[in-house]
C-alpha cells in the first residue's frame, strides 16, 4: 500500500465521496460562468464572433486520413471523451464499492433514476409527437451532477449526507442511462468493419490486464485507437471514454489503487476547464430579435422545460415513494419524505448532457435556440424549487 505525505490524508475511497462534492461545486460554479460568457458573448455588439469562432475549421491527423471539422465538433467530440471517461471511472466506482455495487441499496437509486427518464420523455413526446422536434425527447431525461450537487453543497450542513448521496447515486444512474441512449438513438449509420475493430480494441485492452501491463501510458495509447475506431463507426466518439473507463481495474494494481488515482487526476481537468469549454462552444443563444418569444411558443421549449421541472420531480419522487411502499426499496438513513421532494426536484437541473443531446438532435440554429432556452429556464427553476423545498423541510442542526 503506498504511503501518503506527511499531513496529507491517504487517498481511499471512504474520501472520495467528500472531496467529489467539493470539486463539483468549483466545477457548478466555473460551469456556470461559462454558460453566462457565451450568453453575453453571442448578444454583445461583436456576437457574430462567436459563431465565426467555433466554426473555424480545424484539421486533425487521424489515421488513414486527415479529418478536418469545426472547433466546436473537437470541442464535442474529442475534449468531451474526457469528460465521458470520467463518468465511466464513477459508474465503475460506484459499481465495485458504492452504493450500486450492493444490492439493495442499489435498488432505490436505479428505480428513482428511471422514474426520472421515462416521465420527462413522455411529457416532452406528448407535446412534440409526430413533429420534427421529436428527436429531441431524450433533452430532459439528463440531470447535471455538477450543478445538482453543487446547489446542494451550498446549502450547508443542515443536509443529510443521506441526501447527497441517494441524489449523487440517481445522478450517476442517470448518466448511465443517457449513454446508452447516446449510442443507440444519437449514432450515425454503422460501419461495421470500425466496429469490429473497436470490439477489437477492447479485446486487446483485456489481453494488457491479463498479462500484467501496469503501467498507465500503453493504455492511453491503446485508448486512443478506441477513439478513432469509435469516430469512425458511426457510434458516437463519446462512447469510448465511458468504455475505457469502465475497463479500468476496480482492484488495487500494486498498491496503485488505478480509478482513484485516474480520477484524482482528471476530474478538476473535466470539471474546470473542459467541461466549461463545451459550455462556453455550445450555451451561446442569441435573445435578441424576438427569439425568446418564439420559444416561448415553440412545443420544444415547453416539452423540454416541462419535461425537467415536472417530469423530472414527479418522475424521481414517484418511483421513490411507489417503490418503499411496496417494499422494493427503502429510504437511506436520515432521508425523509421532504427531502425526496427537494432531490427530485434538483433532479431536474439539466445541463451539460442536456447540451449535448441537443446537439446531436438538431442542427437547425432555431431548434437549438429554442432547446437551449428551455434547458436554461428548466435548470434555473428546478435549483430554485428544490432549494427552496430543502430549506424548507430540512431544520439546521443546533449544539
């Protein structure tokens, strides 16, 4: 086992969890500056930089053939895998050692989580059924852990770690659940000579576990052929950070526990810097020239809005009361009914996936706009009723 420095806790997994929180509300509060310098960016006397900007083209020395696209595509589909690798090493985490790695517990995060899909999509689908903006009815099943969690850190210790963790649980199943959903409805046409040789790729990854490869650099290496082979299959180039990062061992490798350390490393890099980078590509919505009223009367605002405020709240809490009260699940220690409210409620703040699968649904700079004013709009509201219900419910500890 290795030693820390003198001072210095030992990193383990018992203070992953708190040091997490932490960096997510950096990583909430520099996210949403961001959001806000691509506002102000696109709406300032020079906004017609900001598209100029991020359609600048931009050519890459991918194998076989240069591929040459937009700043905001790498920003999308390259910086991103990044963030997507994280999310992988968490989803693994959390199934070795967390709360989805033991059965039970693992029962009410995984049903609230799917109560917070199926409902969002529904009520965006019952508003855009049968029109173009359809394609859109994955937009509000996404929540933002980043600014979830960050709202809940700001509110002090008056809330239950009990609270964070069944939210951070949910938040995490949730992305799960818009990952596959990326790959199977968000993917372009197949090509399945790429995919065999991702599937091979993997394969080969397995065969350096197998036999011993430690060190952390032949993997990069290898990752980076995942990526390319990913790219070029019509999968969405995304996929292969989640898939890296659930090959990462769960075990400790020499006394290097290797997911710890990974995320140790790459989390403030996904959560201060490329994180806001695709905020700062992709948030920027012109407000002027009466497109905020136009969204307003758009079925895509409302089907994402309503989707992430009601949707989200009913869908999370719903499944969370029907599933204890059938015995299916029950609360954790600490957690009442008040703060299921509040949790399903922050369940609605919507952001960087959301972003995400907007872009890959639409590519009309109207549907954009409008999906992104609702997401916005969603967001803000969801963090303000499910703050509000928290402090409400939740009495600050005294002594």
């Amino acid at each position: 086992m290795s030693s820390a420095p003198a001072g210095k806790p030992e990193w383990s997994w018992r203070n992953a969890g708190p040091e997490f929180i932490r960096s997510e509300v950096t990583g909430g509060a520099v996210l949403l500056l961001a959001a806000l310098l691509a506002i102000l960016w696109v709406n300032a006397p020079f906004g017609e930089s900001y598209e100029a900007f991020w359609t600048t083209e931009l050519t890459l020395p991918i194998p076989f053939d240069g591929k040459t696209e937009t700043l905001r595509y790498w920003v999308n589909d390259l910086l991103m895998v990044f963030f997507f690798f994280v999310v992988g090493l968490e989803i693994k985490r959390e199934l070795a050692v967390g709360e989805l790695g033991e059965g039970r517990k693992a029962r009410l995060p995984l049903i609230a989580a799917f109560g917070g899909v199926i409902l969002p999509a529904a009520i965006f689908l019952l508003l855009n059924a049968g029109a173009e903006t359809a394609r859109g009815w994955a937009i509000p099943m996404a929540t933002d852990i980043a600014f979830a969690v960050g709202v809940l850190a700001l509110l002090g210790k008056r809330i239950p770690p009990g609270v964070r963790l069944l939210l951070l649980s949910i938040a995490i199943v949730d992305d799960v659940i818009a990952i596959v959903v990326i790959a199977l409805f968000y993917s372009g046409g197949l090509q399945l000579d790429w995919v065999v040789g991702a599937l091979g790729t993997v394969g080969v990854i397995l065969l350096m576990q197998r036999i011993g490869v430690n060190r952390i650099w032949p993997y990069w290496i290898v990752g980076a052929i995942l990526w390319v082979a990913v790219l070029s299959s019509g999968v969405h180039a995304t996929i292969a950070g989640v898939i890296l990062g659930l090959l990462a061992p769960a075990k400790p490798i020499d006394g290097r526990h290797v997911i710890e350390e990974l995320e140790h490393r790459l989390h403030p890099l996904t959560s201060l810097v490329i994180v806001p980078v695709f905020a700062l590509a992709n948030a920027g919505v012109f407000l002027g020239g009466g497109v905020f009223s136009d969204a307003l009367g758009s079925t895509l605002f409302w089907g994402v809005a309503l989707g992430l405020v009601l949707g989200k709240a009913f869908g999370i809490s719903g499944a969370i009361f029907l599933s204890s009260r059938l015995g299916f699940a029950k609360l954790p220690d600490g957690v009442e009914s008040g703060h299921v409210w509040g949790i399903a409620a922050l369940g609605g703040i919507g952001f960087t996936v959301s972003i995400f699968i907007t872009g890959l649904a639409f590519s009309s700079i109207a549907l954009l706009e409008y999906a992104k004013i609702g997401i916005f709009a969603a967001s803000v509201t969801a963090a303000l009723i499910g703050s509000v219900i928290l402090l409400l419910r939740t009495r600050p500890k005294t002594g």
